[in-house]
C-alpha cells in the first residue's frame, strides 16, 4: 500500500540511499502471485495492481492490461487544471544489464530522447518546447538499479496536443532509431554527468554500495554504468538492450490529468496496442541475497568492514544490517506490519534526537529500514560524530538502541507517535484534492517499481485507525527486534584521517558490547496551548478593505500589524501562513555576518516562553503545525502549512516567538558544530565550493552572504547570538499572509488574540546594505578545490540592474536567460559533450536597487573551461548583433505563459508575488502584467536587452579548478586557493 503507508517514517535516513547510488522509487521485487484461495471470478476481476492484495481498489483509477500484456492505469485529475502527466515505465535498469552493458540502459534512456520514429535528431526539445514543456522539468526520465521512468507533464492539453504527445511518445518507447553517430553524440553526454557526480562523496557511495552488497549485482552495478562499457557502446550493442527489454510485457503506462479517464485508455491503446515485443520474452535475472561470513557468530554476525579515508569530508559512522529481500503479497496485515515497523523506527530516531540535543557524544543519528533495489531488506543506521570521537559516538548510538531492544516502551510513548501517525494520513484525507496529477501519477509508477498497491487516503486512515490496539509496548519490542536481526552485518567509516580506525577496529567497535541506555526516553506528558500564557489583551481590527484584486482582503489591527488575508478553495484543508518582520539582511550589521546563518539553523529551536526545542516538538504533537524561518533581502520569515483546526495554535507560535522568544544554548552550540562539520567538505568538489563562495564573491563580498569559517564560527556565542536576534525579533513592521480553507471570522479571531496581542514595535535598525556587483575582471577569478583532477566549473556573469521599478524588465530578462540558456545547452552539451546541464540564469533583486546579474555557468572538464568562456561570449555577441527568430522565442515565452498558468492555481503561487504588499500596496499591481511580462515580447526587444547588458567588458569571471592546477600554474607551493 504505497504512499501514504509509508509516510509516517517521518524520520526516514536518506544519507544511506545516497551512499548506495541508488533512487528510493526502486525497492522490491516481482508482481505478487493472486491468492490462490481466491473464487475464479474475483481473480479475473481484480486489477492487476492489486493481484494479491486485499487492499481496496482505489475506484478513480482505471486499470487495464492489453492483449500484447502491457499494463496501464489512467484518471481523471483536475490539478493542475489543464494538465496530463504521463509516466511510461520499462521494468529494466542497470540491475538488468550484463557485465558488458554497464551504463546501457541510462545510455538508451538518453538515445531515445535523440532521435526515434516521429522525432528527427535534435527535434525532441524543441517539440517538447513548442508544446508548451520543459525540457528537465516537465520533459525528464529517470534510470533506477530496477527500471526506466519517461515523464512529461503537458500542459494545456488539447485533443491535439495530446494525440501528438502520445505518438511521439510511442516513437521514443518503441521505435528509438540508434545510429553509430548517435551513440558517438550522447556517449560524452553521459561521461560528463559521471564526471559532474564524481568526488569525495561518489568514491563513498561506490565503495559503500561494494560493501553492503558484496557478492550481489548491485555492488557494482549503478545506473551511470562504467567508462569502458559506455566508450564500447555501438548502435547495435544497444540496440540489442533495447530489444531484449524494451517490450511490452515490461512496460507500464500511467495517465493522470484534466482529461476524461476514457480519453486516456484510448490514446494508450492507439499508440501502444500493436506494439509487439522482438525475439523471446527474457525473465528477469536473480539479485541475489546478502550472505553471512563463514564461522560467524549468528547472534551477531558482523561481516567485512570498510574504513574510507576522504581528507574533505567530516567522519560518519554508517552500517547496515542486510536481510534477503522476498516478495510480499501487499495486504492490508503486511501494512499493518510495516506500520509497526515504522513505530519501531519512530521511538529510536526520537530517543536519538533527544541524545543529540542534550548535548551527547554526535550530532545526529538515525535508523531506517529499506527494501533496496530487491537486492536486500536492510536496516540502516548512520552517526554523525560530534568531534573526532567516532567510537564514542558509534557506542552511544548503539546504547540507545540496545535500551529498545532490551526493554519495551511505554505506551505512553507510543500514544505519542500514534498522534503523529494519524496527522501524517488524516492531512492527505483532508487535502486529497489539492494532489496533482504528477504526484498521483508518480505514486503509481512508485508503486509498481515496489511490487505494492496505492489506496485512497480515506483507506490508509481506515486501516491506520482499525489497527490502533495492535500497537502495544510488546508487539513493538518484537518488531523492532526483527529490525535490528539480519543475516549480515556491515560497517563502514568515512574519515578524514586514516590514524582513526583499521577495518578490524571499526569491526570491533560494532562487536563489543554495550550497556542498554535508556536515559533519553521521553516522558509523554502533554502540553496543551491552553496552558500558555497568552500574547497579550487581544487586539482589534481597525481597517479592512478589498485590495482589488482577486478576493484578497488587506486588514490592520490596532497595534498596527498589517495582514492579508485570501480565504478559498483553491486548496481545500491547507493553509499557507508567511509572517514577515523587519528589515531582513539590512538589519544585520556586517561585524554581525557571521550570525546570520547561525540563526537559519538555530533561531527556532532555541525556543519561547516556557517552550524548549523538546516542549515545541510535544505541543505539536498530532497537530499540522510548521515553524519555517529565513532571511530575505527586506524582511525575516516565518512560514508554514497548516490546516484549519489548527490555525490559531500556529499563530500563537510564530507571535509567541516575537513577544517572548527564548534563547537556549544547545541549539546554538549544535549549529556551529554542524556548520565546522560541514566547512570540511566544501573544498571536495567544485560545486561545494561554489556553494560555499559564490554568494559572497558575486554580492561584492558583502559579509552578510560569507559562509563562516571555522575561526569565523569559533568567535560566536550563545550570548552573542541573543544580542544579534533579540532586538529583530522586537522590532520592525509586520505582515501576516493568510491563503488557504479559512473561515474569515475564525482569522480574524486568532489574529487579534495572537499578532493583534503584541506591543506596538519600535521601528528596526537598518544598516547599509547595497551589496553592488563585482568589478570587472580581466582574468577569471579563481578558487580552488580538492577533488577529481578531470573536474571544475566556470561561470561568466553581466550586471544588470534591481528595485521594483524594474519589474517588467526582470521579468524580460528572464526571457532572454532562457533564450541564452538553450544556446548554451546546445552548444556545450549536444555538439561539444563538454557539460552535462549548463545553465543560466537571471537574478533581478526586487527589494534593492543593486547586485542584478545574468550568469552562465557550467560543470566541465579543466581543459574544457577556455571552450565554455568562448562559447558564452560568442552567445553573447551573437544575441547582441542578431535578434532571435520567432520560433526560438516562442520555444521560451509558450513554456513560461504554461508554467506561469499552472502555477496559478495554487495559493503558494500568490503568497510569493503578493508578500509584503500589505505593508507596500503597490506590490499588488505588480502582479497582474506578469503573464504578459513574461509571456510577450518581440525579437527586436531581445535584441536591445542584450545590447544593454550583455556587455563584454563589463562581465565578471570565475573558474574552479583542481588544486594542484591552480598551484602549478601559479608555480608557487602553498598558492592561496583563490586569486584574482
């Protein structure tokens, strides 16, 4: 039972899953077999999703399987309106391929976009385009270990276009032409993805993967493939792939979207219906099992370990512990199953998490169980070490877990995750028709790639609540006992230094033994918001009036706090709160920088009022509450999802942590530890650098957008901290933003008694803040970094402007990055293979009259940088002399009036364009020439845009390369890393 089952691990561990190179859609293993004690006729009736299962069918689905055995399931969705997704599924991946194939199946996914039966080579994107998509958005495949996924999200879907969409589609599945020239094309594309994944953190995931799947396919079997297999590709090995799993028998087509269900079953049965698979049908090969090292103890069978020395990356303490992966039959008891799994799961990661902020030996830990690639059903645990201390943090971890092993816990504690369990299936009960027909479309394909059914959310909530009893302290013990047994156990242990640890040590760590740990149980006692003080005497509303546009209300209370407010229906059961105060990064002084990010990570969970980190998480239990906070150009951020019932409370939250914040030490201290931890990786890889140093250096080296060093972080304190955020909490204009399923008179109430409750505010300290552009530069600056010698990144980027006067032009500007981004897209991947995805991108900023730029940037080989700047400015000069053709502009403004289109349908849409117009009113205007802003222009006004901007000598340059290049060059030992 996909989906909503398995939304409640809340706590769920992705660094695992990244570790294995692995997509968490690809999980079990094959179609289950019907019941056999099921009567003849209720077997012939029964969807072929729900073969097996006693699940109810989902009823707005329609299923059905053509006599060439493809299998295919469409409906009706009106989210959003207009749109079909469509998803087409081959049930081959890498896992399918044989040791000479390596990289095939990604290879031919790529191949079948080039060229095939209704598509002349190079014409995919610009067909996607003219019909209104986005090529990596709204046109995209995926490869897994177990499959094959084309999607494409059509918009404004007309008889038409859809019956267009569907042959080309047809053509791509079914009839791919391969050539010698087309694999010789696209093979480089595909090396320069590797090349772009490479790193530090690939050799981890590689070496990792090897490990845990030692002996299995999956060790060494990765979608992106293998150098020498892909370079020995020929259109005949290909084609060969294609025709032994490309059938289908394999294939699994799903539709959702603003379109009769029975018009989609008949466009699938046009396309598709006479396609026939080539040669015999060729069973899916063994994965194999994990297996358990001869003579070990089977009590505790600790397999090989693995000590992975990476100088730019922090020390994390991983293991799994492996079972064989068997297929299930998906019922209604195998969920119930996993539902206590999942409660297992939830009490440790929440006994972990209360370590960690008590201030124990690691900053984080986590446990998580998954069904891999139907390689393994594993049990992960992953530990962040707090300092250099792995094996006192890998000791606590297991401490904590031995305590849940040993002793059950209180049904106290279980009433607490019960709470969360039901909110997490009620919400979707509540929302379920704000899901849009992609997310509806994907969960199929997601559940057919892990052999389960998908059910109604009013089935999940049903089978979640009749089972409440079963969840009883001895009927968890004995599922979390089942999830720390396997048949293997492997460590692995990625350090910086290789004094740390030896193989033997690692896997001595993980044999000795432990004693049980049971201090961070958490008592279960509830925290009601009606035993909270209160803000304050409740306030009134003293103005409220129609802004004009749509049926948005802006409102006033007494103590001046200003408001919107936009109830409807868009989105039933959700509602969208943004509270904006302050003066954002203008408020924060220079000397204070450092701060800023400090409080992205800790602000919240320093607490307010009588409320710790602990006590927000228990107040919140069973509740749809959020407590979001970031820092704009012009304002501080508080936002957050909820619901109706809960709208006060979530209120009350984000008033309570202005009026009376509190400002515990741990969170702080925690925070400046993750962030020393993470400054050690940004140098292993060319994109950590730029994520590290591209802010700063394009913002004119403005402190505000550093990241904090090491030293930088060491000089911050608890005190500090309190000293910089206490008087912007205090102080500054407010805007609450209220879009979403409200009652007006309900808003209106909680407003007054939280915001409407707050002191009048003094207005907030403004420092200067004018971040300009960077001067020109002559030579390209450069930063260094510590990761594959075949990889770096260059950027080149033009000033262009910023302030709210400018709008339309930012918005036209948009239009010509675009414009420029295909250029280059064609340029540097589709005829040179230099760089898998180069982009550009404009950046106008609204709320400042400084810092606008357009930047090409890209992922390239150390050789290949002269060839990408030649190339930008070629593109440049070219867009400054020739005007574009008409067809090429539409390829770009059909997209965007699409996206634009869809986007608004939904309140999140309006919430970002509208913020701050209660406080601004003119920003309401503003909205209503976007779709023309972004949607009409003419070649002539390209033209005059990039002669205005897209100067050459005005350009700002950067490059990241290798280390020891940027020294050789230098020829000095010891070079800086960076220089001008």
């Amino acid at each position: 039972m996909h989906s909503y089952a398995r939304a409640a691990r809340r706590f769920g561990l992705l660094l695992p899953l990244l570790l294995l190179g692995t997509a968490p859609a690809a999980v079990i293993g094959p179609t289950a077999a019907l019941a056999k004690d099921a009567p003849a006729a209720a077997r012939s009736s029964v969807p072929w999703l729900y073969k097996g299962s006693d699940v109810p069918v989902d009823p707005e689905w329609t299923f059905g399987t053509l006599p060439s055995g493809l299998r295919y399931a469409v409906r009706h969705n009106g989210v959003p309106p207009g749109q079909v997704s469509i998803r087409i599924r081959i049930d081959a991946g890498s896992l399918n391929e044989t040791d000479s194939e390596q990289g095939f199946a990604h290879l031919l996914e790529h191949l079948s976009f080039r060229e095939s039966k209704y598509l002349k080579e190079g014409e995919a994107i610009p067909t996607w385009q003219r019909l209104g998509a986005t090529f990596g958005s709204d046109t995209n495949a995926e490869t897994t270990p177990t499959g094959t996924t084309y999607k494409l999200d059509l918009p404004n879907a007309t008889p038409a276009t859809l019956d267009e969409t569907f042959k080309l589609l047809s053509g791509m599945i079914t009839a791919p032409i391969f050539t010698a020239h087309g694999v010789k094309t696209e093979v480089p594309i595909v090396l320069a993805e590797m090349r772009e994944r490479g790193g530090p953190a690939q050799r981890v995931a590689e070496a990792t993967r090897a490990l845990y799947f030692q002996g299995q396919p999956l060790a060494n079997r990765t979608p992106i493939g293998k150098v020498e297999t892909l370079e020995a590709a020929t259109d005949a090995s290909v084609r060969a792939f294609h025709d032994r799993w490309y059938r289908p028998e394999n294939t699994v087509i799903v539709v959702a979207g603003d379109v009769d269900a029975a018009v989609l079953e008949a466009q699938v049965k046009k396309w598709f219906g006479d396609w026939r698979g080539v040669g015999k049908f060729v069973p899916t090969p063994s994965f194999g099992a994990p297996a358990a090292p001869k003579g070990s103890d089977p009590a505790n069978p600790v397999g090989d370990a693995a000590v992975l020395v990476e100088p730019d990356l922090p020390r994390i303490v991983n293991y799994a512990i492996l079972r064989p992966w068997h297929q299930v039959n998906d019922t209604i008891a195998y969920n119930r199953g996993l539902m206590l799994d999942q409660m297992a799961q939830a009490l440790i990661n929440r006994r972990l998490e209360a370590r960690a902020r008590a201030g124990g030996s690691f900053l984080s830990a986590q446990v998580n169980q998954e069904d891999v690639s139907r390689s393994a059903d594993a049990t992960f645990v992953s530990v962040t070490p707090l300092g250099e201390d792995w094996q006192a943090a890998l000791r606590d971890t297991r401490a904590v877990i031995a305590d849940a092993l040993a002793r059950p816990a209180t049904q106290e504690e279980i009433d607490r995750e019960l709470a969360e369990f039901d909110v997490a299936f009620a919400v979707p009960v509540e929302t379920r028709d704000t899901l849009a027909g992609s997310k509806l479309a994907d969960d199929i394909i997601r559940a057919v790639d892990i052999r389960e059914t998908v059910a109604s959310p009013e089935t999940v909530l049903k089978v979640f609540r009749d089972m409440r009893a079963e969840f009883t302290p001895a009927a968890v013990l004995a599922h979390t006992r089942a999830l720390f047994s396997g048949t293997v156990t492997r460590p692995v242990l990625v350090t910086p230094k290789a004094s740390d640890a030896t193989p033997a040590s690692l896997r001595q760590a993980l044999l000795a033994p432990v004693k049980a740990d049971g201090s961070s149980r958490l008592a279960a006692k509830a925290i009601s918001f009606k035993d909270l003080p209160p803000i304050g005497p409740a306030g009134t509303v003293t103005a409220a009036a129609p802004t004009g546009l749509l049926q948005i209300e802006s409102v006033t209370l007494s103590n001046g706090v200003k408001a919107l407010l936009w109830n409807n229906d868009a989105e039933p059961g959700r509602i969208m709160v943004k509270v904006r105060f302050g003066n954002g990064y203008g408020a924060i002084r220079p000397e204070d920088a450092t701060y800023v990010s400090l409080g992205n990570a800790a602000l919240v969970s320093s607490g307010l009022g009588t409320l710790g980190q602990e006590e927000l998480d228990r107040i919140s239990t069973g509740r749809k509450l959020g407590f979001n906070f970031a820092v704009d150009d012009d304002a501080f951020e508080f936002t957050a999802d909820t619901r109706p019932a809960d709208l006060e409370d979530q209120l009350y939250l984000f008033a309570a942590k202005l009026a009376m914040p509190r400002w515990d030490a741990n969170p702080v201290v925690r925070a400046k530890a993750a962030a020393r931890l993470q400054y050690e990786s940004y140098v292993s890889s060319p994109q950590s650098v730029l994520q590290r140093d591209l802010d700063y250096l394009i913002h004119g080296q403005d402190p505000r957008y550093k990241t904090p060093t090491p030293a930088e972080l060491e000089k911050t304190t608890p005190e500090g901290f309190r000293r910089v955020w206490e008087p912007i909490l205090a102080s500054g204009p407010i805007e609450v933003d209220l879009f979403g399923d409200f009652k007006r008179e309900d808003a209106i109430a909680a407003l007054e008694k939280t915001f409407g409750a707050l002191k009048p505010r003094p207005a907030a300290t403004s420092a200067r803040f004018a971040p300009p552009f960077p001067a020109p530069v002559t030579r390209p600056v450069v930063l260094a970094h510590h990761g594959d010698s075949n990889q770096a990144a260059a950027m080149v980027a033009w000033p262009t402007g910023g302030g709210r006067a400018g709008i339309r032009e930012s918005r036209q500007l948009e239009i010509l990055a675009q414009l420029f981004n295909n250029r280059l897209f064609d340029r540097m991947r589709e005829k040179l293979g230099a760089s898998y995805a180069p982009q550009v991108q404009s950046d106008w900023p609204l709320d400042r009259e400084t810092g606008g730029y357009i930047a090409a940037a890209g992922q390239l080989t150390p050789q290949a940088v002269p060839a990408f700047f030649s190339a930008a400015d070629e593109i440049a000069a070219d867009l400054v002399a020739n005007p574009p053709t008409a067809d090429e502009l539409s390829r770009i403004t059909e997209p965007l009036k699409q996206l634009i289109s869809r986007a608004a349908t939904g309140n999140g849409f309006w919430l970002y364009q509208l913020e701050g117009a209660a406080v601004q009113p003119s920003r309401l205007g503003e909205v209503r020439s976007i779709l023309d802003d972004y949607s009409r222009t003419t070649p002539e006004a390209m033209q005059a845009l990039a002669a205005r901007y897209l100067v050459g000598q005005r350009s700002w340059r950067l490059e990241v390369l290798p280390e020891k290049l940027v020294t050789a060059r230098a020829g000095i030992p010891g070079q800086p890393a960076a220089s001008n």
